[in-house]
C-alpha cells in the first residue's frame, strides 16, 4: 500500500453506476495523471466496473471502496482489484489477506488495532468531520510511523493542507469525477480535473 500511496498523490474516490462508464472514466483519470483508482461497492455494476478496468485499462490501478467484509475483499480480488479500502477497522477486516488492504480509521483505538496488526497505512476516514489536520498532527507524535490517507471532505481547495503533513502519502476524494461530468460521458472534463488535482503533488 505504501508504494501505491506514493504514486498517488489523489486516489479518486468513485461510484460507477453503468458498467460502459468504467473504462473510458479511469483512461480519462489516467491520462490526467490519476492512476491508481478506488471504486467504490455502492453499486450493483460495482464489481464489473472493476473487471473492465483491470481488463481494458492497462495504465490504472483499480481497488475496491467501501468494503465491508472479508468477503467483500475476497470478490473484490476475483474481480481484478489490486487493493482494497474498507471505511472502518473491524477485526473481519483485518482477516482480509486477499489484496493489500487500506482501512479506515477515525480514532486512537482503531489505529493502535491496526498498528498491533501489523498495519502502517490507514484511510483516515472522515476526515474533515473527524478532526481534519488537526487530528493527524495529534496522531503524530504518538504514531511516528504510521501513514495516512484521508478521504471525506476533502476537495482540491483544502488537500493542500492536508498533504503538506509529513504523516499524509495521499488524498481521496470524489471531486475529480463528479456523477454530472459521469453522466454526460464528459471524459474531457474528468481530465482537466484529474490533471488540477495532480499537479497539486508539485506543491509539497
């Protein structure tokens, strides 16, 4: 996970409702300079989006969001994902050993769970509701060695100050795909965003 969350400054948080959508969505982030990818399990065309990146689009890397179980890393991987992200810290979770896991965390008893397992990147997840940089500045002193992603509440005004904290490798977020540019088939648009968001690496 460390070496996907260096390559990736912004991991695009996505909601893929049409299968057709999924490969010309992630060429589009790609070529933005956005390849590593999250596509989220909130959908039933979730797992087929998943399947027709990993098949179509050679130049991304595709995990899966918003898992929830083992089992949902388990269908995940099946489906091409090369790692998944999960909103929360449950031991069900921690048993997933299919693809590298991301889980989320919002407080000091789900990071040290993490940490005792053996885990040294997290989702800091919400972000912005949880305590923003201020948390993760606490968070510090307490867990030198552990490495964040934060994602909710977070757009291309405010990563800035997120990524300039030594403990953040990478941003998510779902500003850089927005469903009305998704659902217009706005794949020009997508990379404009993909290509702002990206150059906020030129920054740290």
């Amino acid at each position: 996970m460390i070496e996907l969350m260096q390559r990736a400054i912004v991991i695009p948080v996505l909601t893929i409702e049409r299968v057709g959508d999924a490969a010309p969505l992630a060429r589009a982030l790609a070529a933005g300079g956005l390849s590593v990818l999250e596509v989220t399990l909130r959908t039933p065309a979730a797992l087929e989006a998943i399947t027709a990146i990993a098949a179509d689009v050679p130049e991304a890397v595709v995990g899966s969001g918003t898992c929830l179980t083992a089992a949902d890393v388990e269908r995940s991987a099946k489906a091409g994902a090369k790692f998944a992200v999960s909103p929360g810290l449950t031991p069900d979770i921690l048993a997933a050993d299919a693809i590298p896991l991301l889980p989320g965390v919002a407080t000091a008893s789900e990071l040290m769970a993490g940490l005792q397992a053996g885990l040294s990147t997290f989702k800091f997840f919400p972000a912005v509701p949880a305590g923003g940089t201020a948390m993760l500045k606490a968070w510090a002193g307490p867990f030198a060695d552990a490495r964040f992603c934060p994602t909710g509440g977070i757009d291309v005004a405010t990563a800035p100050e997120f990524l300039a904290l030594p403990n953040v490798l990478c941003v998510g977020g779902g500003w850089v795909a927005p469903k009305p540019l998704i659902d217009a088939g706005d794949w020009a648009g997508i990379t404009r965003l993909a290509r702002s968001a990206a150059a906020l690496a030129q920054r740290r």
